[in-house]
C-alpha cells in the first residue's frame, strides 16, 4: 500500500510541475515568435524598399 500511496504522491507532484514549465515555456515562445515576427517584417519592409530601388535603377536606366 505504500508503495502506491508514494507512486500516486509522484503522479500527483509531477502533474503541476509539468503544467507550470509548459505555460511559462509558451510565454518564452510567444515572445520568441513575437520577436521574431517583428523582424520579419523589417526584412519584409527591407526587401520592399529595395525592389522599389531595383525598380527605379532599372527604370532609369531603361
């Protein structure tokens, strides 16, 4: 019986600590995506302003 009190004691300690990590490690990789969205989009605008010079440079020179 022992045995089993102390296997549903683990269980029962295991539970929530696994829950506790997982929640703050969705905050980790919400900021994580968050930032890496924002530079995303900085490239994205980055990319944007320089077709918009390829085009321009093309344009002159055609």
């Amino acid at each position: 019986m022992s045995a089993d009190l102390n296997g549903g004691a683990k269980s029962a300690s295991e539970t929530p600590s696994r829950f506790v990590p997982s929640r703050s490690s969705t905050q980790k990789v919400s900021r994580l995506l968050g930032g890496h969205l924002l530079l995303l989009r900085s490239f994205v605008a980055d990319l944007n302003g320089a077709t918009n010079i390829a085009n321009a440079i093309s344009g002159l020179s055609a």
